[in-house]
C-alpha cells in the first residue's frame, strides 16, 4: 500500500482519524473535492486582482481616492507650468510672497507691477511690450502659483480629517508626511528656479534669457516624484488592508493559482514595466533639458538630425570645451540624448506590452488588470512619441509641446498602474505561495504528497 510519507508519520493509513486530514488536500480528494478546487482556482484567474475591490469593507478607499485626487491636480500644475514657459511667462513675477493670493485689479497695481517687471533684466529683450502684453503672460504665472497653493489645500485640509477620524493607516503617515515635504518644498524650488534668471548677471546674454535648465529640470523631476508617490499610494490604498496583509493575501491567493511558468512568466513581464516606467521618468527629466536650452527648435527633421547629410548623430554632438557638460548644456547633444531615452522607451513600453499580450503565454501570467494596464502603457508611449515627432517637425507649437508633456504623465500613469496590477509576481508574494508543481497543477507544501511504502 502507498500512502503520502508526511501522513505515515503521523498515524498508520488505516486509522480512520487520519482520513479527514487526508481529504483536506484537494488534489487528494474525490472527484467532487477536486473539481470544486479547480473551479475555485479558475474563478481567482478570471477575476484578478481588482485594484478598487468593490466590498464597502475598505475603510481607506477614501483616503486612496483622495490621493488620486490630489495626483490630479498636479498633473494640472504641470499643464499650466508647461504652458507658463512655452509662453515665456515664468519670470513676470519678480518676487515671492506665498501670503499673495489676488493679482492686480487697478491700473496703478498693474503699473506698479509692470515697473517692477521692468528693473530685471529680461525687459531689456523686449522693450516693445505694452501693459496688455504683460498682463497676459503675468495671469500664466500667477495661475501656475496658485494652483500649487490649491494643491497643498487639497492635500493638508483632508489629510487633516482623515488623520483625526483615524482613517489613515499607521505605515502610511510617514508616507504622507514625505509627500507633504515633496509638495511644500516645490514652492522653494520654484523660486529657486525663477531666481536664475532675475539676475543681474543676465543682462548681457546675447541669447534670449531663460530659467536654468538645471533648475527647470529639478522643477519639474519634483512634480514628477511627487506625482508618482500620490498614484502609487493611491492606489495601493484603494486595494484595502488595514495593514497591508489584506493586500497581500490577494496576490499571494491568486499566485498560488499559477503555475510555476506563469508566476516566472509574470516576473518577466513586471521588470519589463518597471524599466519602462524607469525609462519614462528619465525621458520627462532630459525633457527639461530639451525645453531650458530650446533644443526644440534646433534640427527639426526626422528621423535624420541632420537631413542633408543623412546623419541620425549631428556632427555638433561634442564641443571640447564643454567637456561632460555636453550632456547638459549642448543643443545637439541634449536633443540627441532626449530622442535616444524616447527611443529606448517606446521599445521597452510597446515590447513588454506585446509580450504580455501574445498568446501562448501560460494561463493566468497576465491577470485582467495587468492586461489592461499593458495595453494602456504600449498605447501611451506610442502616441507620446507621436506628439514628440509632430511636435519637432512642426516647430514647437505652445498646443503640441503641452500636450508633449501631458503625454509623458499618462505613459508613466501606465506604467505605475501596470506595475501595481502586476503585485503578484513580487518575489515576496512569489516566496509565500511556497508551491511544489504536480502533473495537473500546484499545491501548497502542507498538503503535497511524498509517496512512500506504509511500514
């Protein structure tokens, strides 16, 4: 007789004490035991793992809400930042007062705030501009200010509530206190940033003065990890769990429906995300660059950087002088740089997407919201690069670069999303499930067979 080792241990194969224990293994089971097992396996693999389960037991989807909220204001913020320096706004207001919250109304407010305007040095380059012009380009500037005050508002005011009625995870108030640092250090930053370029040094730039683009492009790498903390919080609160376990029993439940292909197949595809999300993040920074030095509106032809000579390297790309600095402050190279990083992330987006989406995968490596999330990063990068080129070719329209910009928030939106759905090819919750592979499935360890001869 062959009964499974673990259990001869116990007790003899006849007693009848060992028979329920026995019959607790699915895979051990009648036909009915079996199939119900398998049934329930299936139903974990057709559902996923929702990001906002819709049980009304989550007391933190509100406060996952709320972040995702918030996330949308900044991406607001960077809009009308965006549109702020396409419109060579950002250095109307010559001075920082958080407390201001009203622009001018009279003509003497504005008069006085034009004359100010007009001691710095960037006047100097446009000495033709009426009041009515600067009006417009201030209205962009103090617009951009008083949204991000409207985005700390939104972020203290509710944190405020949901800390007092308790509703904020313990492990998450660190979280949302570094996020509170991000956000209010922004405000310095940007100052720090439009400082560059209110110097009196400034006054005899022969090219037209701009912002430092080492400044705009630590700006803007703020906003951007401010952002990506909001969304990625968000919505690991939406999944539930006071603590986290919640969270994690639902990968680990459906990683243990996998089979050990699928669960490396699914990895596979999690760090192909994530080098694409990575990527992404890189390209918006190199954007800064690309935006501060108004390498735009330089080699505008494509796929060639230089058309004539059929180069896709531009002869430029290294001055002697710059040394390292080609990286940062060369047109040529700094265009370059930002159509290499674009490159590599479309291949890397477009390529995880199409290996994630073929067929033959094993069943389950990729659950419905990771399928979602896939298709949505491969479409996004693709449209974003095909505003990048319209963009280039059409020489920089104020209506294109903005949407350009918008484009790099939603392909790093899918990427976090993709990222998020893809939680149960972690290594944490692959070492959890603790399977052994069996011919017709995987079973826990407790319950795996070692068959052996009964003593």
């Amino acid at each position: 007789m062959v009964v499974p080792l673990g259990l001869a241990r116990v007790c003899r194969p006849s007693a009848s004490r060992c028979l329920p224990a026995y019959r607790r293994c699915p895979f051990n089971a009648g036909p009915q035991r079996r199939s119900s097992a398998t049934q329930g396996s299936s139903s974990v693999l057709t559902r996923g793992v929702p990001i906002a389960p819709s049980s009304s037991a989550n007391p933190h989807a509100p406060v996952g809400k709320w972040l995702l909220g918030t996330a949308g204001v900044v991406i607001c913020i960077v809009h009308v930042g965006g549109v702020t320096r396409l419109t060579r706004s950002g250095l109307s207001m010559t001075y920082w007062k958080p407390t201001q919250i009203m622009p001018p109304t009279t003509l003497d407010e504005w008069n006085v705030e034009f004359d100010a305007y007009k001691s710095f040095p960037e006047f100097s380059q446009r000495r033709s501009m009426t009041l009515e012009e600067f009006k417009s380009i201030y209205y962009w500037e103090w617009g951009h200010r008083i949204l991000g005050r409207v985005s700390g508002l939104a972020f203290v005011l509710p944190a405020a509530y949901f800390a007092a009625r308790r509703m904020i995870p313990s492990h998450y108030r660190w979280k949302l206190a570094g996020l509170l640092a991000m956000g209010g250090g922004q405000g310095f930053v940007g100052w720090w940033m439009v400082r560059s370029g209110l110097g009196e040094d400034r006054r005899d730039d022969a090219h037209e003065i701009r912002v430092s683009p080492y400044r705009l492009a630590t700006h803007l790498s703020v906003a951007f990890a401010t952002y990506t903390g909001l969304v990625w919080n968000g919505l690991d609160l939406l999944h539930g769990g006071a603590d986290g376990r919640g969270v994690r029993k639902r990968y680990v439940e459906y990683a243990k429906a996998l089979s050990t292909e699928a669960r490396r197949a699914a990895s596979k595809i999690r760090r192909g995300v994530l080098a694409a999300t990575c990527l992404t993040a890189l390209t918006a920074a190199s954007g800064a660059f690309v935006a501060g030095m108004d390498a735009g509106l330089a080699y505008n032809t494509f796929p060639y950087m230089e058309e004539e000579e059929k180069r896709f390297v531009p002869v430029d790309i290294w001055d002697p002088e710059l040394g390292f600095s080609n990286i940062f402050e060369n047109t040529a190279t700094v265009q370059f740089n930002h159509r290499l990083l674009a490159y590599s992330t479309v291949v890397a987006s477009v390529g995880v997407a199409a290996y994630g989406l073929r067929r033959g995968l094993p069943a389950g490596a990729v659950s419905p919201q990771a399928r979602l999330g896939l298709l949505t990063l491969g479409a996004a990068a693709t449209g974003q690069a095909s505003l990048g080129v319209a963009t280039l070719l059409t020489y920089v329209p104020i209506h294109l670069a903005a949407a350009h910009q918008l484009g790099s928030l939603a392909v790093l939106s899918s990427g976090l999303y993709a990222t998020q759905a893809l939680r149960y090819s972690r290594p944490l919750a692959v070492r959890q499930v603790r399977q052994i592979t069996v011919p017709g499935g995987s079973v826990p360890k407790p319950f795996a067979p070692v068959y052996a001869k009964a003593p």
